[in-house]
C-alpha cells in the first residue's frame, strides 16, 4: 500500500522521527479511515523508536525486527465443526447400538416384548380415533407393576454375596421409592394424573440403575434407557390422546 512506504523508507534507514497523528486532510488522500489507520501509525511508530533506542541490538536485527510487524497476523482459534460434532454423536448411538447387540438374548426379547402393552394402547386409539378407558386403565395398571418389578430388582442385585452393590440403606431403601410412586398413581381417580406420577417413578427408577450402581453390565443400562424412553413416551402419547379425543367428543356433541 502506498500509504506504507514513507514509513519503512523511515524505518530502514533508520532516521529519527516524531510521532505523527493522521489527519483528516491525509485520511482524505489516502482513502483510509480515520481511526484505524491513526491507531495503526501510532502504534508501528511507538514500536519503531522503541528499537531505535535499544543499544542492546545492532542494525541488522533492528531491521528484521521491524519488517516483521509488517507480517504478522490475528491469531486463528480453532472450533469445533458441526461435523466434528455428528461425528461424536454418531460414535456414541454405534457404541450404544454395539452394546444393545451384545446383551443376552433372553434379556433382550423379554424386554423388548414387554414394552408391546405401552406401545400398542395408544396406537389403538390414534387409528381408530376413540377414547377407550379401559384400555388406558389397563396400560396403567401395566406401568405400575413394571415400575415394581424394576425397584424390587435391585434388591436381586445387592442380596448376593459376590455382589459389588451393598445390601445397605442408599440400596435396599431406595427401591421401595419406584414401588411405592407407583401405588399412589393407582389411587388418582385421574388417569392423566397417574400417567404422569408413572413417568415420574419411571425416571427416578432409571436413575437409580444408571446413577447409583454402575457395577450394572453397559448393555442393561442402554437397555433401561431404550425402555424407559419407549414406557414414558407411551404414557404421555396416551394422556395426550385422552383429552385430545375427549374434547373433540365434546365438540361433536355441542
């Protein structure tokens, strides 16, 4: 840039000069805005008669010194592409994948089997467009035994000798919690209210067996997770459905 060469023809032949603030006229010349190319003149100029001055340092490093302001740039922070990113979360879905693949095939099927009474109670009433509270009631009667069968489960676990979970209170305590949230979604004349104190017993169980003994086997615990996804969405795709058909009856009606 043309603007730059009375400075290096300053800076090489290593003549004296005062600070020099750009002005408007100058700015009007050179086609440069005011505030960055005044800040830029100052601070080359503050930075020139800075190593003129060092007697430490002979011409030619002076020199090279200078020329290297003319070279340097922002520095360049590295962040994480989206693509980095899909890449980590695909890695973990194929772990989880591989790890589902590797439990036992009983464990699997039973539990995939099980799931069948959520999955089909809401299915039912979304294609045949009809509230049907027996079938509701059923479902959650349903979900309420599994949420037993999974906190009396743990008592199986910490029982044995050559467990690595303690027989203690922070295990044997904490299963009757599941259990006992599931009771009283079995005396709320709602069906909705159940539901929902159902998907809560469903989450605290889940964390008991993710959180709290992580002796359990990685395959069992993608295990919980897949079900538990599989039993809330259930639950909540059926409360949904309720009052969605119960209003439209209502509106038929009127």
């Amino acid at each position: 840039d043309t603007s730059m060469f009375p400075l290096i023809q300053r800076c090489c032949f290593h003549t004296p000069f005062k600070l020099q603030k750009l002005t408007g006229p100058r700015l009007l010349l050179y086609g440069r805005n005011k505030t960055t190319c005044s800040s830029l003149g100052l601070c080359l100029q503050r930075n020139v008669c800075l190593l003129s001055r060092s007697p430490s340092l002979n011409p030619a490093s002076v020199y090279a010194t200078k020329l290297q302001a003319f070279h340097t740039s922002l520095p360049f922070f590295k962040k994480k592409t989206p693509k980095e990113s899909e890449t980590k979360g695909s890695g973990v879905m194929q772990k989880s994948m591989e790890s589902l693949k590797e439990s036992p095939k009983p464990a699997l099927y039973i539990s995939l089997a099980g799931l069948i009474p959520f999955v089909s109670v809401p299915l039912a009433m979304a294609i045949q467009g009809t509230y049907y509270p027996e079938l509701v009631f059923a479902q959650v009667t349903y979900a309420a035994a599994t949420v037993s069968f999974l906190g009396g489960m743990r008592w199986g676990f910490a029982l044995p000798d050559n467990s690595p979970a303690k027989p203690d209170w922070l295990n044997l305590a904490n299963s009757t919690v599941p259990p006992l949230l599931a009771w009283q979604a079995l005396l709320f004349k709602e069906i909705t209210s159940g539901a929902i104190m159902l998907v809560i017993a469903l989450g605290v169980a889940v964390h008991y067996d993710i959180s709290l003994l992580p002796a359990y086997p990685r395959w069992f615990k993608v295990l919980r997770v897949v079900g538990t996804v599989v039993m809330v969405l259930s639950l909540l795709a059926t409360a949904a459905l309720k009052t969605f058909l119960e209003e439209q009856l209502s509106d038929s009606r009127n």
